[in-house]
C-alpha cells in the first residue's frame, strides 16, 4: 500500500465533498482531485462560475486549483478507476420508508457507491468513508468491496467531517482535529500523509474504525445537545424576568462548561443535528438500549418544542390571531453565511404560521426562492396537513417575495427574525417603523436586534429567554 498518494477520487459534490476536495486540492498541488457526482446539473455549477453552495471564501479557492489539480466530473466510473484513494461523501438522509423509518439513516447512497467501486477497481484501493455512518457501516462496506468477482484489494478508512456551513473553508483551513480510524497502519498514514500538508500532526487524531464512527454521532449529539439545553432554560427565562444570554455568559465563563454554542434560538437546523440524532436513537434501540435512546431523543424533543413555542409567543402577543396579517420574515437559512434551508427552523415556524393564514413576506440574502417553495410545499403536505392543491393555493395566495428588510416590513403587522444575518443589524429601523402597521411587533428568533433599542423606537420587541 503506498503511503504518498496521487491521484484521489470523492464521489459526492455536496456541501461536504466539494468545499473538503477544493481544500486538499488547493493545500496539496502533488495530488490530482476529481470530484463526481450522478447529478449533472450539480456538476456543471461546480464547472461554472457560479458555485452550488455558497460559502464565504470558498469561490477562490475552486478557481485557484480548477484546471489545475481540481476537476468536477459525471464520470464516477473513470474517477474511481484512476483514484488509488476514493472517499465516499454522499448524502445519508434519515430514512422514510420502510425499518427504521424517520430514524435510521439510509445507507442506499453509500451503498451503491460500494458496489460501483468493486465493480469498477483493479489493483489497490484505500476507500474512504467521509459521509456521516452508524457505527459499524464500515463492516457492510468491508464485506461489499471484498464480495462478487472483484480482482481488487480495499483497505476502509472512517474520515468524518467535522465542518460547519458558513465556516466551512476557515473550519477545514485550521481544523480543530482530523480524526482517522482504520486497521491498517499503511493505509491510515498514506491519509494522515495528505492532511499533514497544512494540518498539525498533534491534531490528526487516529483511533480504530468504529470509535471514528460513532465520534461523529457522538460530536452532533453534543453540540446540538447544549443548543437544546440552553433553550429549555430559555423558556425558564421568559417565565421569571432571567436572560438567557446572560445566563449563557455566567455559565460560560466556567472553562468546564465553555461560552461556545450556547447562543439561544429558535431552533437548531441544518441537514445534520436532527438526522443524526435520530440516527443515534435508532443505534440504541437496535442494541437494546431504550434508556440512552430516550435520553438523546429528548433534544430533538425539546428542538421542537422551541420553534412551535415561538410561534405560540407570536400568536400570543398578537392578540390570539395572525389571520390575514402581513409578517415580514427576515431569513430562512438554516444559520447565517449559507444558502442551505434544510430543515431550517424557518421552514417549521412560516409552515405554522400559513396554517394560521398569516400573509408571509419573505427576505433572504442567499436563499432562491424557488428552493422556499420548495421547502414550504414539503412542510405543508407533510403527514396529510394539506393536498398538494392547498398547499399550492395557500403559497401563491399567501407567500410574497421581497428583495430587502424594508420592502419585507412595508405594511406588515410584524417581522420575525429567523436567520441571523449580519445585514440585519445595518438596517434603519425609524424607516422600518415608520412604514408598518401599529403596534409594530417584532420577534426576533436569533436575539440579533437586541441591542439596538427597538423598544425605545417603539416598536414591541421579543426576543427569545428574556
Ligand atoms: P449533499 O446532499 O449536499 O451531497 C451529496 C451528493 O452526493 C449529491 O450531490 C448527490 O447527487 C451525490 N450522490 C448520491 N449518490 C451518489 C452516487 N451513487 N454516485 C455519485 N454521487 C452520488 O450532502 P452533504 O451535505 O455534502 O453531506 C454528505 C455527507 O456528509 C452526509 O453523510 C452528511 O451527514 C455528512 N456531513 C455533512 C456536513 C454538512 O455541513 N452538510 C458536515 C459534515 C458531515
Ligand atoms: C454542524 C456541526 O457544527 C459540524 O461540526 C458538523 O460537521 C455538521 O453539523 C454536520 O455534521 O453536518 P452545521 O449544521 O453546518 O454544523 O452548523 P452549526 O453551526 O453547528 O449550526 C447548527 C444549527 O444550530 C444552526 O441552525 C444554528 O443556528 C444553531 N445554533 C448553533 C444555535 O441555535 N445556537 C448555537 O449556539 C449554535
């Protein structure tokens, strides 16, 4: 097995294995990246100039090493077959059918990228398991490569990745660890080899296989767990005149306990927390373990609970009923710096709210509205809420597009804040409330706006734990 590699191949042009490839591409011009992907629409964005995903920085770092050492192809065959190192980095949704439905992830994805590569390798491969996996996937993968006619050998590594969107080149420039897992030593150094180009060793962690799977479950666990505690104490906070930031900053300053991720929302988001959470839950259960599955189940839980209990706290304040009221929605990304709306509390709490008939008038920077459609028409019809007939009815009646915070705010009843992006802060609020309608009601989901002493320019503001 060889230690120094040429030639890697990442099957998936997603959020993960586009930004990661672009960086080794960039951080390593020894090494020829070929990015592929089944969807050739994703494909050729990736080829243009206007990338799929936005994310701060990212854009050069493509157009430096594109052309280079850095292509994007339909071709996975080709790609796999000249790769000596092929990372698998496509999507594992929860499942929707079938065993393990709403909880267990599905693996057909990572499956068939399997199977392609057994079919498709000679020689020596090291493949390479990127996406997020229940622990043990590793085993299916294993037994998958090294069964039917191939003539090939496989060595599996477990890489997770541990970027956030909106951060992802900082994240993968400076990473606060790579972790590795693997059996083999050869092939676990020939990728410790490829991040020591601009990562320190004392941050290339190396564990066995399974440890490395369940690190990553066990890292979104974590941090989404400390999102959905400092939320339950939001509500805590609303009921007897404490402030959740300020308890966030007391707890915080405890080196033990730490300040980061214990900003209080409306809800946590992303296509990740959620999924594999639940992904966690469903593990437990598989291995007779309801008490630790109930456990964890409980911050999904409490996710829920603190983005319908921000549209109860909208209705509420405005008077038991938003029917046929204009609410401006300033965001719909999952969190600032991305275009990505996957279960974005944004889709939840507009979903709700239509179903109160309020008029919604809807501001994001990055989001298409296209994909807003998109998301509202799914979260609708969802469960049998709506046919597809009154969803449609209810978005084109209902849903109107605006191009700024002001326009979004122009005779509205009330905005609500659900992404925090950094313009908000810039905006003129005497303009802003001059033109909507009085008592000018603002909730502020992210806490952005409260510095900026919208009471005393008379609006009613709330924000959430205080
Ligand atoms: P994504 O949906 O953005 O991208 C996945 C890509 O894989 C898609 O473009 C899809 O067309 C492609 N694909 C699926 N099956 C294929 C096949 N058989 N052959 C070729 N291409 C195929 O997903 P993502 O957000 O990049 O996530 C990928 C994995 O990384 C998931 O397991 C996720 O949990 C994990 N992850 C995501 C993030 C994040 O921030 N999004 C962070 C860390 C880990
Ligand atoms: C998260 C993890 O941070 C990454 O380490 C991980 O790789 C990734 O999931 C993944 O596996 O997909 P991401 O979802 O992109 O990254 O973004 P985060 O910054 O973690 O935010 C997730 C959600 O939590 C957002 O909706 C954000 O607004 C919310 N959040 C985060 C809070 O409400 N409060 C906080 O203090 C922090």
């Amino acid at each position: 097995i060889p230690t120094e590699i040429k030639r890697i191949c990442c099957i998936g042009a997603g959020y993960v294995g586009g930004p990661t490839m672009a960086m080794i591409a960039h951080k390593c011009p020894q090494i020829d990246v070929t990015v592929v992907d089944i969807n050739p629409q994703r494909i050729a964005q990736w080829n243009s100039d206007e990338l799929p995903i936005y994310e701060p920085g990212l854009d050069e770092i493509v157009k430096e090493a594109r052309g280079r050492n850095l292509s994007f192809s339909t071709n996975v065959d080709q790609g796999i077959d000249q790769a000596e190192m092929v990372f698998i980095s496509v999507n594992t949704p929860t499942k929707t059918f079938g065993v393990g439905a709403g909880r267990a992830a599905n693996l057909e994805y990572v499956e068939k990228c399997a199977r392609q590569i057994a079919r498709v390798s000679t020689g020596h491969k090291i493949v390479v398991e990127k996406s997020t996996l229940p622990v043990r996937t590793a085993e299916a993968v294993k037994r998958i490569l090294s069964s039917g006619e191939t003539k090939a050998s496989f060595q599996v590594l477990s890489n997770p990745e541990f970027l956030a969107e909106g951060t992802a080149i900082d994240d993968l420039l400076a990473p606060d660890r790579v972790l590795i897992g693997g059996e083999c030593a050869n092939a676990i150094e020939s990728l410790v080899n490829i991040y020591a180009n601009w990562v320190p060793r004392e941050r290339l962690l190396t564990t066995n296989l399974w440890s490395s799977e369940l690190s990553k479950l066990t890292a979104n666990a974590f941090l989404a767990q400390r999102v959905s505690s400092i939320n339950a104490i939001s509500a805590l906070c609303e009921a007897t005149e404490a402030d959740v930031d300020e308890v966030a900053r007391a707890i915080g300053t405890d080196s033990r306990i730490g300040p980061k991720f214990l900003k209080s929302s409306v809800g946590f988001g992303g296509s990740c927390f959620q999924k594999d959470i639940l992904n966690l839950v469903y593990l437990c259960e598989y291995f007779g373990l309801p008490e630790v599955a109930n456990y964890w189940e409980q911050v999904v839980a409490m996710n829920d609970y603190q983005k319908r209990r921000f549209v109860t706290r909208i209705l509420r304040t405005m008077f038991n009923t938003v029917s046929d009221k204009k609410i401006g929605i300033w965001g719909f990304a999952f969190k600032k710096d991305t275009n990505d709306t996957r279960e974005s509390a944004a889709i939840y709490v507009c979903r709700d709210l239509l179903l109160e008939k309020a008029r919604l008038d809807i501001y994001d920077p990055k989001v298409p509205q296209d994909q807003i459609k998109r998301d509202l028409m799914w979260a609708l019809t969802d469960q049998g809420a709506m046919s597809s007939e009154q969803a449609q009815a209810a978005i084109e009646e209902n849903v109107r597009f605006a191009d700024g915070c002001l326009p979004s705010a122009t005779d509205a009843h009330a905005i609500a804040v659900l992404t925090e992006w950094d313009e908000f802060a810039d905006v003129d609020f005497q303009a802003v409330h001059q033109v909507m309608k009085k008592p000018a009601f603002v909730f502020d989901g992210r806490n952005v706006l409260k510095d900026m002493d919208l009471r005393q320019l008379g609006f009613d503001y709330y924000g959430i734990g205080f």
